[in-house]
C-alpha cells in the first residue's frame, strides 16, 4: 500500500498553511491520497502524530471508517467535508478534528508521522475520546495494511 501527500513529501518540511495559526498558519487539514490496499480492505483508519520527545505522542489527527471506495483525504476536510461515515477522534489540543503541527520554540525540527490503516471491518465502534494507545488496541487485529509517511516541522 502507498501513501502520499500532495502538500509535501515524505521526510520533507509542511508548508506553513497546515500549521496552527499560534505558528503563523491556517491549520488546514492536510490532503492525502494512497493507492493499492489489500482487496479484503473495509475502511480504513488514519493517524497523524508527532513522536518528538518533547511531544511525547502529541495526536493531531486520528480517523477511522473511512470508506473502503475511498483513496484520499482532500486538502481541508477535517470537519467540514471528511468522506460520509468518516469519525475523527479528540487530538491532543481537546478538538475532534485535525489540528496542525505546533512544536514549542526552540524544540527543533519535530516528526509528523501520518500513517494509513487498511482494515478488515467496515465501521469501528471506538469512543471519540480515547488515548491513543486505546486507538491502537483497536485497531489490533483487524489491519491488513499499512503505509506511512512523515513530515517534518520545526519554529
């Protein structure tokens, strides 16, 4: 399975406009596209977090049931225009939506991590509030695939 990004490249900076506004951004939703999932795929789930040591698992994204039909979350949709059936779960600000890189000053350049989930259900039944370790214990046993891709932020 692939993942990619229209907005950046793996391993490379994400434009400003993804970012919070508290670091000069509009914190629009990233856009994402991937191809080739498993033919047994039934949703798939979706998670973009910052592994930093000084974020410590920082959640800004976590999605489940999205449409097996689909391959790609467009540019700006976290809550407004995500693919009908499509649940996003509490981030880490306290929102349940996407929300952008924001590292602390000085911290250096962090790591988004933004990573697919092909699954073998159709609809989860998760609490919209949940760690994400709980996301995870969810998602066990039921990924078919995966593909990851990192983006990188720093102020």
């Amino acid at each position: 399975m692939k993942l990619k990004s229209s907005a950046f490249k793996d391993g490379e900076r994400i434009p400003d406009i993804y970012v919070m506004k508290e670091v000069g951004g509009e914190n629009m939703s990233l856009p994402f596209e991937w191809s080739d999932a498993p033919d047994e795929t039934r949703s798939f789930a979706f998670t973009m977090i910052d592994h930093h040591p000084v974020a410590n698992n920082w959640i800004h994204w976590m999605v489940i049931n999205i449409p097996s039909s689909s391959d790609n979350i467009c540019e700006g949709a976290s809550g407004r225009n995500m693919t009908v059936g499509s649940r996003e779960f509490r981030n880490s600000f306290g929102k349940g939506c996407y929300g952008g890189p924001q590292p602390p000053v000085g911290s250096g350049d962090h790591p988004y991590v933004c990573t697919l989930y092909a699954i073998s259900v159709r609809v989860l039944y998760l609490d919209l509030t949940i760690s994400l370790s709980e996301f995870k214990a969810g998602l066990e046993g039921r990924i078919l695939a995966q593909a990851s891709m990192t983006g990188i932020y720093g102020v």
